[in-house]
C-alpha cells in the first residue's frame, strides 16, 4: 500500500505577520523537497474542510465559535503574542483538522499503509478553550478522539517529537485513559510545561524533557529508556505522530542538537511499533520546524521513511 500525502493550498492562505516563524514558506519548502522523484509514488489527496462536529470532539462549542468569531474580513488579529489570525486563517486550520482526520479514515480503511499530513496552522499548542502558539485546533487530538469514538478503539497512541512540549495534546487528553501521550522537548522552553511529573489522570502522559543542548544521542537514550517501552506496553491499535522538526540543530527557536539521522530514526522506531501492535496504522502530521532548509529535509527523510514502511 501507498503512502497518503493530505495537504492542500488553503494552507497558505492563513498569512502570519511579516517575520513571523509560522509562516507559509514553510509549506512551499516542504511541496518543493517532496517534488523530487523519489517521492512519486506518494498518494497525493487533498485535503477537505473539516465538519465543525470534529472540533467538538476535542473542544468546547465557546472555544470553537470564539476562534470563527475572531477571524476579520481584512488584516489580522492577535490572539495572544504567537498567534494571530486573519481572512484566511479558519479554512487552513479546517483543511488541516480535515487533513488528519481523512488520513486517520483512510489507514483506517487500509486504503493507504500510512500517511504525513502537510499542513498549517500546526495543532499541538492549542487548549481545550485556548489558541496559543501558532495554533488554532488540537488536530492530532482531535484525530485521537475520531479513533477512539468513530472507530472503536480502545488505545491510541502520539508521540510528540516537536521541541516545544505538546501542551494542548496534554490539556486535551488529559482525561482520556484510552491514549497514550508521550513526548520529548527542550525544557526549559516555551510554554513551560512538559515536567516530567505531568502524568494525566490515569497515567496517560509522559514528558521526557531534554536540557538545551541535548544532541542526537541523548534523544535516542530518553526514546530508548522511556517513551519506547512505555509505548510497548501500552500495545497501541494506532500510531498518530506529532512530527515537529524544530529540535533540528539549525532551527532558530530552540537548542536542542538532532540531525536529520535522529528524525530518520525514531520513524523506523514508530513504525516498528505500528507494525508490532497496530498492523501498521500510523499518520502523521507537521508541528513545528522554522528553518526552511532543515524542515524540508528533515520532512523528507520522515516521509522517505514512511513510503518504505507503507507496504
């Protein structure tokens, strides 16, 4: 089976202040790296526009119509001091919560072997009732929820990879004893949370921080000695990725020391899991990553990974 690729050109249209890191030529960078004729054999799909029953799967209606409430007919409004919005911002953010979701369906229906969902404004930010960071929507959440209540299962596990701690994830799920969230970052970092003894309510949660400055070899160690046996034993039925490729040693937001080699990695380790206890189902979906050179590298190596994988 293919790998699924859900993206679409709604994406760019949520347009970020002039400097911003979240900005649309993330997405350019990321299309162009995966033009190169290796990558096709990608399933390429476009992403649909979510229905507003998917964001009450993880948020409040208060949240949801406040988010529709704010987006202007011209320029942009700031959310808070990361995130802002603007025309196009809530059909991006659909087109991204309908891009995980579809993907989540379509490995589902084992018409795909996996999927990567290229998409903006990233999701791992974003609280039950609050946009921050970048993010609007919990989409890998929101995903989880779909899985569990849509398809009847009964563990799902994300894996957050990103440099800044998934606290929205968190905040989300943390109630949810039928997923489990693991998740490396830089600590300290923005937003500040992330300890180690965030557990969640039903020891659901697991933050494995690094210290700024930590290379390739002691994520591997923290994988190794944490977030991999806790993901064994948990034996999940599926496998969503929070794919955020800021802990790259050239990215400008953090100081975290990965290589390309550690994003290639932990994707043969996710998808080892995926093939052990979920019969392969795994999608994931872009976070962070503001180095355009480094994060359409590191995007391409991940795919590479899951297009050897998908079969």
């Amino acid at each position: 089976m293919a790998t699924a690729l859900y993206t679409h050109p709604d994406c760019l249209g949520h347009l970020t202040p002039e400097g911003h890191s979240e900005r649309a030529d993330r997405l350019r960078a990321i299309w162009k790296a995966l033009e190169a004729p290796e990558f096709d054999a990608l399933d390429r799909r476009e992403a649909p526009m979510a229905e507003r029953s998917e964001l009450l799967r993880a948020h409040p209606e208060a949240h949801v119509a406040a988010v529709e409430a704010a987006i202007p007919s011209e320029g942009s409004v700031a959310l808070d001091a990361d995130t802002h919005v603007m025309a196009g911002s809530l059909t991006a953010a659909l087109r991204g919560v309908g891009a995980v979701v579809t993907a989540l369906d379509a490995v589902m229906a084992r018409e795909v072997g996996n999927a990567f969902c290229a998409i903006r404004p990233p999701g791992h930010h974003a609280e039950k009732t609050a946009p921050m960071g970048f993010c609007l929507f919990g989409n890998v959440s929101i995903a989880a929820k779909r899985a569990l209540d849509h398809h009847g299962l009964e563990r799902v596990a994300i894996v957050d990879f990103d440099v800044h701690h998934g606290n929205g994830t968190q905040d989300l799920l943390w109630d949810e004893a039928r997923v489990l969230f693991c998740s490396t970052h830089q600590m300290p970092l923005y937003p500040g949370s992330g300890e180690a003894r965030e557990t969640g309510a039903h020891g659901n949660i697991l933050n494995a921080p690094l210290p700024p400055g930590a290379d390739g070899a002691a994520f591997r160690r923290v994988m190794e000695a944490q977030v991999l046996p806790a993901l064994e034993e948990f034996r999940p039925e599926l496998v969503l990725i929070s794919a955020g490729f800021d802990a790259h040693k050239d990215d400008p937001l953090a100081q975290l020391e990965l290589g390309i080699e550690d994003f290639v990695w932990v994707t043969e380790a996710l998808c080892d899991l995926a093939d052990r206890h979920a019969g392969g189902r795994l999608v994931s979906t872009l976070e962070g990553g503001y180095d355009l050179e480094a994060l359409a590298a590191s995007t391409a190596a991940h795919v590479k990974v899951l297009m050897e994988r998908s079969g």
